[in-house]
C-alpha cells in the first residue's frame, strides 16, 4: 500500500480511509506488527490537508478471525492515541454476512460495510 498510496497523496485529497491488512494476516504472524504497519501508513499520509481515517480489518470466519480481532484492538487503542478516526466493523457478523468461505463479504455484509464508511464520511466537513 505504501506505493500504492502515493498518487492518491499527490492528488491532496482532504480526506483518505485507509481499508487494508486484510492479506498480511497470511503472510505477518504478529497482529500488532500488522496493527504497526498500518498506522505507520496512516502518520505517513496524514498532512496539514489531508485527514487520514482507518478502517478496521473486516470480521471474518476462517482460520485468521481471532488475528482480524486482535490486529483491530490494537489498531483501536492505537487510533485513539493518536487522534486518528478508527472505523470499527463489529456490526458485521461472520456467520451472517460472510461468504461460505468466511473470509469476503456477503451481499449483506458488503452492504454493512459501506454503511459503516458512508456514516463516517458524511460526518466529515
């Protein structure tokens, strides 16, 4: 994400939500490490112009789920340290809103996820 970010940075936007980590749940034992490079993207993308906002990792039903919970309490705790705005998804529930596979979205739960965006991005100025 960290190349990634960069031409939407340049384009200074006044607000960003950062909605990532979901694959190095596979590749980063460490939930805080996750936790760590996401707030790190965030402290980078945040300017005098543009806020940055961080969407929690989604809940999922696979082998990772307590990870996804784990990497978002710190990503809490994190936020509220650094008076960044944290999205939490814990509306969404796996066993209703994911997929048979337990780790994308269903219809529903897509549906709860854009709504838990739109409430904070129509809170913005």
């Amino acid at each position: 994400m960290n190349s990634y970010i960069i031409p939407t940075l340049s384009q200074k936007p006044e607000n960003v939500i950062l909605h990532s980590g979901a694959n190095d749940l596979k590749f980063i034992k460490d939930s805080k490490q996750i936790a760590k490079n996401i707030i790190n993207l965030a402290l980078k993308s945040h300017s005098e112009t543009t806020k940055v906002i961080i969407s929690g990792l989604t809940p999922r039903r696979d082998k990772y789920a307590n990870k996804v919970t784990q990497v978002n309490d710190v990503l809490q705790l994190e936020c509220n340290k650094r008076n960044i705005e944290f999205i939490n998804h814990d509306n969404i529930v796996p066993t209703y809103d994911c997929a048979a596979c337990g780790v994308y979205l269903n219809y529903k739960g897509t549906n709860k996820l854009v709504e838990n965006i739109l409430c904070i991005s129509n809170s913005l100025d």
